[in-house]
C-alpha cells in the first residue's frame, strides 16, 4: 500500500470511503512514514500514535455506518504546534510551554475532527511564530524536505515539511505576517492565508492578535478548497469572527477568460532572484494565455510596510507573551527570591532570543514618549496601505506576484541577519496589515531544484477569485521551472 | 544612527517587559533594538498628519454575548497545568496587598 | 498651620456591576464560591481563549452615565492596559482609556455649604482582577479567580471636591443613584464599591495644584474619612519642611491609622495602553440610549414624588425612606401586602433606623421579611398587643425574623382587656401606693401616671393601657 501516501487529502478520503482503503491503513501508513523520516526533517514536536489509532477506530465506524461522508473522512493531518489540541501538548515551539496540555481544542480542530480528520502530531514551528525559518523552535530547526540543507521557511514551517513530505495529507497553519504562505512556497505546497475573521482565532495562541489568522497548507488546491470549508465557520466565541459565504470548492474551474490581474512593479524590483522572477513571469505568461488581462500597476508604499509590520506584531506580541508568568501553566523556573525575581527568571529561561528581542522591542514602542512615534505611526501607515490596495481591487480581482524574494536559504544562514530575514516578508505582510486573503500555490522550481511559489492575493472575502485562478493554474500543468 | 537606548533603558524594558539579561545580552539587546528602530525610523518619512490610524482590519462592530451563565465548574482542569496549586489556588511568591 | 492650605480631591470610583455572568465570559459572578470553581480559560488566561462583551455590562454603564448627566461616546473601543501582577491572569487588563463610554457628566451634591456640582470625567468599563490571599505559614500567596473578570465601571471624577464631607455626600449620591439602577449593590465592606482618593494640597491662593498621591484600600466611609484627614496633614507637613511630595500610590492601613507607600522599582507606572484588537468597537444609536432611558428604574426623586402622592406619607417620611434604596424595597413590600403605609412608615423611621445606628450596621443588612412587620402592624390595629408588647415584638423580629402571631401566641403577650381581673391588681396597687393615691386626691396630675405604670409593671405591660385607665378612675 505504498502509494497511500502519496494521495491526495480528498483522493484518499473518496478511496477510505469507497472501501478500498480502511482507516487504520492510512494512520499507519504515515506513522510508519514519520517514523522513518521525522528524525531527518523534524516537522513535528509530538506526535499521538495512540490517540490517531483510537480515532481511526471512531472514525471507520462512522463512515462503514454510513454516518460520515465529508471530503476528509479518515485524512490523517498534522496541527502547527500553536493551535490548541485537548488532551495533546501544545507548545508553540517554546520552552515556556513545554508542558502545557490545553483543556479544549481550537474551534477549527474540532469542525476537522467532526469532518472526520484526524490529528496525527503537533507541527514544528518557529517560537510562538516568530521567525521565517523555523529555526527559532525550541525543538530544534525543521529542514526542507526538498534539501535537507535548506530551511523549510517558516513559521509554519513543520506543517509545510509534513505536507511536503508526504508525513500527512494536510496540515494547519497560522499566517500572521506570511508564516503560511512563505513556508508553502519554499516547500512546494499549497498555502492559505483567509480573510481575517474567516476561521474562528479561538484556540490559536496569540502572537498578533490583529494580524493573525489560521490557514491550511495542502497538497493540491482542490485539497485546499476542501478543508478551507470546513474550517471556514462564524465562531461566537471569537469577537473577530463573521459569517459568510463559505463555498470555494464550486470556484474550481479552469474558466478564468477576462479576469482582470494586477501585477504591483514593486514587486518585481531590487531584491527579487532571477530565477523566482522567471518562474513567476512564466506563471504569468500562462495565465495570460487562459485569457486573463494582465496589468503591471504601482502599488506603491512598498519601503514602509515591513517597518509598520514589525511594530504593529512586535507590540501586540508584546501584551500577548505577558502572561506566561510561571504561576497558571508552563514552565517555572526553579529558583526564585520574589514575585518579580520568579517573573523575569521565568520568562527569561523560557523564551528564546527572537521571541525576546520581539517583546523587548514591542513594550518600548508602547511606552510613554514612543507610542506616537512608532505604534501609532504603524497604524497610520496601515490605513495607506489599506487606502492602496482598495483602489487597486476597484481595478483588478487579483494582485499576483511572488511569495518570497528567494527560494529557500541554507540553514543557519538567516539567524545571523535578523534585518535580512524580516526583509524577506516584503511580500507576504501586506495581506496581513490589511486582512485580505493570499495563497501561496507552486508555480515552479529554480536551478536547484527548490520550489518557488505564485502569490495570489484578492479584497476581502474573495477567495473565490483566488480559486479560480489558483486552479486554472494547478490544471494547466507542468510547472514551469526557471 | 541615533542612540537611544541607554543602559537605564535597557533596565526599564526589563523591567517592562519582565526579562532578566546579563550584560552580555543587554549589550546584544541594546544593538538589536537600536537596529530595530533605525528600521522603524523609516515610516517617520512618511507624512501622517490627516491620516487615522488603524488598529484593526475589520470594520465590523457591537459584537456582544448575552448576560447569562453558560459556564460550570472547571476548576480541575483549569488548575491541570499549574505548577504550584494549594486548596484549589495558583500558588506565588508572597505579594503584599 | 492647616488654614495656610486648599485640600483637592479627585476620586476613582469603581462598582461592580450587577450581571449574572462575567464581562467577556460565561462564568458566574455570584459571591463566596470555592476558590476557582467560577473560572474557564477566557478569565483565567488560558492560550487560545478569546474574550466576548457581555451586552448588560454596557447598558448598566450607559444607564448610570445618562444618571450621572454624562455624553455617551457614540463610538467607544477597549484597550489593554499592560501590567505585571498574579491576580491578573493575562498581565493585562481589559479596559477602556481613549474611548470610555461615557464623559463629562456631574452629580450634584449639597451640604452646609451649599449646592456643588461634582464633575465626572468619565465613566469606563473594565474587568476586575482575582483575589490574592496571604499564607503567613507557608509564606506563599494563592490566587482565586473566581473574581478575575467580574465586570467594572469605573467612574473619574474631576478634582472638583476639597474636604472629607464633600467626598463622602458625593459617594453617598453616587452610590444611592446606582443603587436605584440596580446596577449594582454598591457594598464597600464586600468590595462591590472600592474608592480610590486621589489628592493634593497647595498652598492657598496659588493657582497651580500640588503633586497628588492616590490612596487605595478604602472600605468604609468612616476609613475615607480618616484618610483624607491623615493624607492632606502628611502632605502639609511635608511641604512645611520644605520636602516634595512624591507622586505615588499609597495603601492606608485603617488599623493603624495611617498609610505606606507602595512603591517598588518594579512598578513602572507605564501601561502600554494600546487598542484591544480582540474586541470589535461598540457603536452606539440615538434609539439605544433613549430604551435605555425608557427601562431605567425609577429613581430617588420621582419614588419621592409618588410615596406621597400614592400613599399619603408626609413628604419628611417620604424623603428618609428613599435615602436608603434597601428601604423602599421593604417600604414598597409591605405595603404591597396590606400595610398601611404610614404606620410601615413609622417603623422604618423610627424602630428600624434606632436599631441600625444602636448596631453600627448598614440598611443593607437588614434582613427581615416585610410579611412580619406587616402582621405586627395588624396585631396591634387589632387590638391584639398593646404598643409596649410590639416595640419588644419588632426587636425579635429585627433580629432574628420570627414570625409575630406565632411568637405572641407562644410567649402569651396578648393584651390583656378582661376587667374583672385586671380590678384584682388595680386594688393591690392601690392598696400597696396609699401616698400616691392620697397625692392623686390632693390634686397631683402626674401620681395617675405612676399608678398606671404600677399596674403595666404587674401586668407585664400585656394590659390594655385604656381599660386600666378607666378602672382606676372609677376606683380613686
């Protein structure tokens, strides 16, 4: 049953219902795979052999009595390690939460367990989704299964490395500045960032509440459309979350004649590898051909929208980290004089340096006599940004360009140069400032063989447009290489 | 390059934000939040004046829930994670008041 | 040395109000239950958990902003405010600094002195903290909860008030008005209502203020009192030796009668306000506030107006029965169930309010049921005790809520009217006060007076006081 693995999430689910496969076949197909791989790529930080056989159990039941016919009945998928799993450690890549164990699920793991799913392990990530890499996990760096010697991208980089390597048939993540879509990119998978207030927050551990947004990393676009509704649920529990039309697997069709595309210069400028460049031109051309209208337009602002991006996410992060203290849950240090001395001992030992340098840099651009200067400023540049990109969705009904300036760096490389690595969310924070949807989809590989991804992004709500074209393109075929 | 971050600085955000650094760190930490800035310092180009800030993407408001008790007893498993518990309370160090 | 110096004092106010659940979650927010049993991720902090507004949290403070003559902000936001402290689970509070929901309101209020309006900055919402509670044996603290996300006004007045007298008839107003709204109990020794004074001194004339020092732990108006008091001397004396005041908060140790500083070089001071991004701004309409206009209770004034009007109480009765709002409820009770209103009156004005002072306890603790005052009432209309038998009857029922036939009936105080056997003891007293019958004929008034009070003695005061008067001028 070799080939199990390398189904799709929908394919496998119509062929465990078909009866052709069972249940337990496909859980322990990727089990018997994680443990053959996971030493080398490191994708997950738990994993839950017994509790994915029990649910297999529950599950077979369902679907033989004829319960349960959802698109992912019986699909093994892996959860970033930030989004809550009753019952399954949660640590969010940190030493601070190393033993944690949440009492309740996140509202988007449990409408995938009713759908049938089932969690397979808990994904690496960068700590408490800070970072690009993957690098910053206190369980140590997730290693891109495309070359071991390259990061996975991050901070969903286990979820894009579980998919990618076939450790699970999808996997969830949370995008706050691009954590989803730039780790899909650099995996060769497909990622999604929704609308903001499209799948319920509740139960995703804050990094920035205003900025983050659950999203799923999957094999196939059709996969993505699949799980995208299931996940995509009005939750009363979280104040962000609307109701809406959540309908994207009827979108899937390869029609995309006179669709307006807009493609910001910007993006195309200093910075950007030639080989990426070459593969998204090629993605372009191809879209072109299928009757799009394609038109480069300036977007403009570009210089400002990292600098605002790190000071809107290091400041919320900063209020959000504040309550891992040591005294409701995860790790306390061993010794303390007081109160203070147990708070900062605490806090120190069990965050790493990028989560710190982040909270140091949040609370003073909060402070008396910089909030003016710094927070606000962000958030009024926030509002240009928002003002650029209404104008240009009056005009187009996509944006599309890359995901990321390279395809992914070498390990250890990026650690080195913090401002480096922030640069290279240019293109994937600006969905996050303004809350539009983004997918990151495949669109070819560079001379090494590393996968380079087309950026989609639509206005708020429509991630119908961005099926579309994201299918047309998946269906078009071959994937262009540079 | 403007120094702005001086060592009483560096002890206020620890203070702030309740981190302990040795002096090797806080020298690293004072060059990572200068470089930070001068970073940030890129948006002060930018004229802002008219413009309102926005601390949300979404526009909708009044969402509320209604006054009614929905919640029993969960005292056990909030209290499954603490690291110090006596008679059902989260222990600390003293506190005064 | 005090007649040199202007006292000023602005105060924080903060209520909790009287939901059933708490501000952002569904947990309870009843009184005294075991230690963490009224908590759930949202109020504990948990990962994850998301808070959600509680729509009576926001009425309850626009009603008592539209009470207090505040504007009510048509567009209002939260905003966290950063902190390090183990009753606060998330090390930040959720409450309201740029957009409170409502502003520049005022109470007025008159003493001596006359009619002052006190001006209320603003009103804002906010969530209480848990409770710390202090283990001398172990030397630890624990933590309770159960109050983390109880929901609070707080209510910013303007440094509008300069002695303890005006402080304590504005918080008497205060508390009476939201009383009224049933927007809370407004209890200070069970912290339901928790004063914090902020205040200065200048030297008089000059018009700049003075560095003022905030005061918490205050839980009784008699501890307020004495604060201010002690505060505005501590801060005079300083200025006299030519020191500075530092701007601080201080906790007063009512005990010991004096206050300490609370500072630690922990404490920054500085919040890091800054918008609640999990909350969605509240947008408030012209037709919201007039239905809250519309469902407000009736307040002090216009149940004034009405006890007079309705039932013909004079307006001096009317006046000290809605200066406790605990009191109407009773009032309003018992004549709902057949009391006539003057006479429930005349109890509460006088027995009750007697017995209150005597025991140094609040309207609010009052405890019986208005069923049995009635009944008291009616066994005395009847005929059945005399006046003497119902002030003793009232007392029990006062304090422990007996019921008054059963207890008269038990204890045989029933007045006694039968002639017959009360001429039995009129000619023993007579017989036993000859000086006093002999001072009665030579014309002395008041000897009468002393014979009755002989025969009520011998009867223990069950006697019908009119048939004994007859009875003995028949028998002089």
């Amino acid at each position: 049953m070799d080939n199990i693995l390398e189904l799709s999430a929908v394919g496998l689910s119509e062929r465990i219902k078909a009866g052709d496969i069972k249940v337990i076949d496909a859980v322990n197909a990727v089990i018997e795979h994680i443990e053959n791989v996971d030493d080398t790529f490191n994708s997950f930080i738990t994993i839950d052999k017994e509790y994915a056989r029990i649910r297999a159990g529950e599950v077979q039941a369902l679907i033989d009595a004829g319960k349960l016919d959802s698109k992912l009945a019986g699909v093994p998928f892996a959860v970033k390690d930030n989004i809550c799993t009753k019952g399954i450690r949660t640590t969010c890549g940190s030493k601070i939460l190393n033993n944690f164990v949440p009492t309740y699920s996140a509202l988007a793991v449990t409408l995938l367990e009713n759908a049938g799913a089932i969690i397979i392990g808990k994904a690496n990530m960068d700590e408490f989704a800070m970072g690009s890499t993957s690098e910053t996990s206190a369980y140590g760096a997730v290693k891109n299964p495309n070359n071991i010697k390259m990061v996975a991208g991050g901070s969903s980089g286990g979820s894009a490395s579980a998919v990618a390597a076939n450790e699970c048939f999808f996997a969830l993540g949370s995008d706050t500045g691009g954590s989803v879509r730039q780790p899909a990119s650099h995996c060769g998978v497909v990622g999604m960032k929704p609308t903001y207030s499209t799948v319920s927050r509740y139960g995703l551990i804050a990094f920035a509440s205003s900025l983050d947004q659950i999203g799923p990393l999957c094999k196939n676009v059709t996969d993505m459309a699949a799980v995208m509704e299931v996940i995509s649920v009005y939750d009363e529990k979280d104040s962000t979350s609307v109701k809406r039309d959540s309908n994207y697997l009827k979108h899937l069709n390869k029609d995309i004649k006179g669709l307006k595309i807009g493609v910001p210069k910007e993006y195309f400028q200093k910075g950007l590898d030639g080989e990426v460049k070459a593969c998204i031109q090629n993605a372009i051309n191809k879209l072109e051909d299928m009757g799009a209208v394609v038109e480069e337009f300036e977007l403009g602002l570009m210089e400002y929208t990292v600098p605002a991006y790190y000071t809107i996410s290091s400041a919320e992060a900063s209020s959000n980290l504040a309550r891992y203290d040591g005294i409701k849950y995860g790790h306390r240090t061993d010794k303390y004089e007081d109160l203070h001395d147990l708070y900062k001992k605490t806090r120190s030992e069990g965050f790493g340096e990028e989560v710190k340098r982040r909270i140091m840099v949040g609370s003073f651009v909060l402070s008396e006599g910089y909030y003016d200067e710094y927070y606000i400023k962000a958030l009024k540049i926030r509002t240009l940004i928002k003002e650029r990109f209404d104008k240009a969705f009056e005009k187009y009904d996509v944006i599309i360009g890359p995901v990321t300036p390279t395809t992914a760096p070498s390990l250890d490389a990026s650690l080195i140069s913090p401002m480096k690595m922030y640069l290279s969310d240019i293109y994937t924070v600006p969905a996050n400032l303004v809350g539009i949807p983004a997918m990151s989809v495949p669109c070819g590989q560079d001379s090494k063989g590393m996968p380079v991804g087309l950026q989609i992004m639509a206005n708020n709500f429509r991630e119908d447009k961005i099926f579309s074209i994201a299918f047309a393109l998946e269906q078009s075929g071959g994937d262009g290489n540079a | 390059m403007k120094k702005r971050i001086s060592n009483e600085t560096i002890e206020y955000i620890g203070i702030l934000s309740k981190l302990e650094l040795d002096e090797t760190e806080k020298e690293q930490a004072v060059s990572d939040i200068e470089m930070m800035l001068d970073f940030f310092d890129k948006m002060s180009e930018l004229d802002t004046e008219d413009v309102a800030p926005m601390s949300h993407p979404m526009a909708n408001n009044n969402v509320f829930r209604e006054d009614v008790v929905t919640n029993g007893d969960m005292r056990e498993d909030m209290l499954k994670n603490a690291p110090m518990v006596l008679d059902g309370m989260f222990g600390v160090p003293k506190t005064f008041g | 040395m005090l007649s040199k110096y202007d006292v000023t004092i602005g105060l924080e106010v903060h209520v909790e109000l009287a939901t059933k659940s708490k501000i952002f979650c569904g947990c309870s927010t009843a009184f005294g239950a075991k230690p963490n049993t009224h908590t759930c991720p949202v109020c504990i902090g948990m990962p994850g958990s998301l808070p959600v507004l509680n729509k009576k949290v926001l009425e309850y403070a626009m009603a008592v902003g539209l009470a207090t003559n505040c504007d009510i902000t048509r567009f209002s936001k939260f905003d966290r405010k950063n902190y390090f402290y183990p009753d606060n689970p998330q090390n930040y509070q959720i409450s309201q600094l740029y957009m409170p929901i409502c502003r520049n309101g005022f109470v007025e209020i008159n003493t001596c002195a006359g009619n002052k309006k006190i001006g209320i900055h603003e009103i804002h919402m906010e969530e209480d903290a848990g409770k710390l509670i202090h283990d001398e044996i172990t030397g630890n603290s624990y933590v309770d909860y159960n109050r983390s996300g109880v929901p609070l006004i707080e209510i910013v007045t303007e440094p509008d008030m300069s002695s303890e007298v005006e402080v304590v008839t504005f918080l008497e107003k205060l508390r009476l008005i939201i009383q009224y709204l049933e927007a809370s109990d407004c209890k200070l020794n069970e912290g339901s209502m928790r004063v914090d004074v902020n205040l200065s001194v200048k030297k008089r004339g000059e018009t700049e203020l003075g560095t003022r020092t905030e005061m918490k732990n205050l839980n009784s108006f008699k501890a307020i009192t004495r604060a201010i008091e002690n505060e505005a001397l501590r801060q005079i004396k300083l200025l006299e030796k030519g020191e500075k005041i530092q701007l601080e908060t201080r906790r007063w140790d009512d005990v010991k009668g004096e206050s300490y500083s609370m500072r630690s070089k922990e404490d920054a001071r500085d919040y890091r306000y800054f918008p609640e991004p999990d909350i969605m701004p509240i947008v408030i309409s012209n037709e919201w506030i007039n239905d809250i206009k519309y469902k407000q209770p009736e307040l002090r004034d216009e149940k004034m107006q009405r006890y007079i009007r309705e039932y013909s109480i004079p307006k001096y009765d009317a006046d000290i029965i809605t200066s406790i709002k605990h009191m109407t409820v009773i009032f309003e009770k018992a004549v709902e169930l057949g009391g006539n209103p003057k006479k429930v009156s005349n109890y509460l004005m006088g027995e009750t309010m007697r017995l209150l002072k005597e025991r140094n306890m609040e309207a609010e603790d009052i405890s019986f049921s208005p069923v049995n005052l009635v009944k008291l009432i009616k066994l005395v209309d009847e005929g059945v005790i005399n006046g003497t038998t119902a002030k003793e009857v009232f007392e029990k029922i006062f304090n422990e809520d007996i019921e008054p036939i059963e207890y008269v009936e038990k204890n045989n105080l029933k007045m006694q009217s039968d002639e017959s056997w009360l001429q039995t003891v009129i000619e023993q007293v007579i017989a036993a006060n000859n000086q006093s019958v002999c001072d009665y004929k030579n014309g002395k008034e008041r000897a009468l007076g002393f014979l009755i009070g002989q025969i009520m003695k011998e009867t223990k005061g069950k006697a019908n006081p009119a048939v004994v008067k007859k009875l003995l001028l028949e028998n002089l």
